[in-house]
C-alpha cells in the first residue's frame, strides 16, 4: 500500500507476519518483522509491501474502506499492523522532532523494548475490545509508547541526534536543563548551571553547545519565549504578569527579546499565533 506523506508524525507496529517500509527519500527499504514499529518525523511518502515485485495499491483507498477502524488490503491474513499519529504544535515540533532523523526504527529484539511492546499490546486490547473510555486509554498509552520509542532511538544512537532531546542523554546538560525548566523565571549564570551540575563553567558550555546546538543561556532565552507564547496563545495574562513569569522584568524586554525569537512582537502574536 503507498500512502501520501502524513500531516501527523506516524507511527506503524508489526502485530503479525512481516513486511517492507519504503520511504520517499531514503536510499534502502527497511524489513519490518513482527513486534517492530517505527515513526516518521517527517511528512513523507511511504509504501507498505510485502515484495518488492507488488504493484502497490493506493492506501487512502482502502483506508476509506475501513470498518471499526481495521483496513483490510487483498485476500489474505498473514500480515496486520497497528498504527496512528501523533500531532505537534509548531513549537513543540522544532523542539521535540525536528533534529530526529525522519524515521525511527525499533526492531523487537531492542533492548528493554519490552515497554514498547506492552503498550502496543494493550492499546491493541483497547481498541479491540472497546471496553469504556477505551480511546482515552489508548491515547494515553500512544504517548507512553512515543516516550519509550524516544528513549531507546536515544540509547541506540546517542550521537546521532541533536537539540533538546539529545541534552537529555547527557547527565550534566540534563541537570541543567531540569534548572532551566523548573525555574526559568531565575537569573541564571553559566556559573549557577555548572554548580547544579558538579562541573567546571567551561565543561557545562562545552557539553551543553555539543549536545543541544546552542549555548545554556541562549537556550533559556528560547524557553522563555516558549512559555510566554503558550500563555499569549492560551490565556489573557496581560503582558506585564507573562512577563515577569518567564524572568523579563518589564514589558519592553520581554518584547524585544520575544521579536528576536520569534520575528514578531508579542502583541501580534497573540492576535495570529499560528504565524511563526
């Protein structure tokens, strides 16, 4: 079955049988056995097959053929997968996804996919069976799913991803980071950082820059603006209240620094937030 690039990050799991994954861009197919899954990061075009000889059909077709959720695609039985989607903001996208390669592949023999392969189990019970609020678990356990996912692309290729998500992987930048998160409204220093995490300023720079990209202070300054955004897209604090929130002490610096973020200023933003 070839699909269209997704508008969502999707994600497929090998339940039964095996099959090939092609996608648009990348070189060599990828053979999926049973208890694999993957996720693509990136809106590409992908062929489910199980030859490389078949002729493929078109996925959205049979998919609008769906009954209780379960597209069926010729005559046999000998290959079901479980799949869905998941949906970021703008922000949470560059933040979470963007330095990923665009997909993610976990075989089952992973180490500790166990957890992966639980959670793919019981949302397969969920929507089977339909007990009540069925759909929220399922959600709830996708997300649980992402996470695990996550981590052990993060255990397998440490080096090969960047950004956030990578300083996570490190145990002095994620100190950090957990200082940042927990309370970005205080005046951090290199210094103050390089204390929580037991190291020297130069090694917390120099780790922070390799893993995330940026330095710990600009990295603030873009967490900041993350959470004034979210509260100008969510709420009517009025820009004063946000901005002393995040750690800017008057209006006129939260503005220039959400402008230098974000090319705009708050105020505007909050009328289009979806423009960034």
């Amino acid at each position: 079955m070839r699909f269209d690039a997704p508008r969502v990050v999707k994600f497929n799991a090998v339940r039964r049988g095996t099959c090939q994954l092609e996608v648009d861009g990348i070189d060599e197919p990828i053979d999926l056995a049973e208890g694999d899954c993957y996720l693509l990061t990136r809106p590409r075009s992908f062929t489910l097959r199980s030859d490389p000889e078949t002729a493929p059909v078109d996925g959205g077709v049979v998919f609008a053929r769906a009954e209780d959720g379960i597209a069926r695609a010729g005559q046999g039985d000998d290959v079901f997968l479980i799949g869905g989607g998941f949906s970021f903001g703008t922000r949470a996208q560059e933040l979470l996804l963007d330095r990923l390669p665009p997909i993610v592949h976990v075989p089952a023999d992973t180490p500790h996919a166990e957890t992966v392969q639980w959670a793919l189990t019981a949302i397969d019970q969920e929507l089977t069976h339909r007990p009540m609020a069925s759909t929220l678990i399922a959600e709830h356990l996708a997300v649980i799913m992402l996470v695990h996912v996550l981590r052990l692309h993060l255990e397998r290729a440490p080096h090969a991803v960047s950004g956030w998500l990578a300083g996570l992987a490190d145990p002095v930048v994620a100190t950090a980071l957990t200082c940042l998160h927990r309370d970005p409204a205080r005046s951090w220093t290199v210094a103050d950082l390089a204390d929580t995490a037991a190291v020297s300023r130069s090694t917390l720079a120099a780790r922070f820059k390799a893993t995330v990209g940026q330095g710990p202070l600009e990295y603030l300054t873009r967490w900041r603006i993350e959470l004034a955004a979210r509260q100008l897209r969510e709420g009517n604090a009025t820009l004063a209240s946000i901005a002393h929130s995040v750690g800017y002490g008057s209006e006129s610096a939260l503005s220039v620094a959400f402008k230098r973020v974000l090319g705009m200023p708050p105020g505007d933003y909050r009328k289009h937030p979806t423009m960034p």
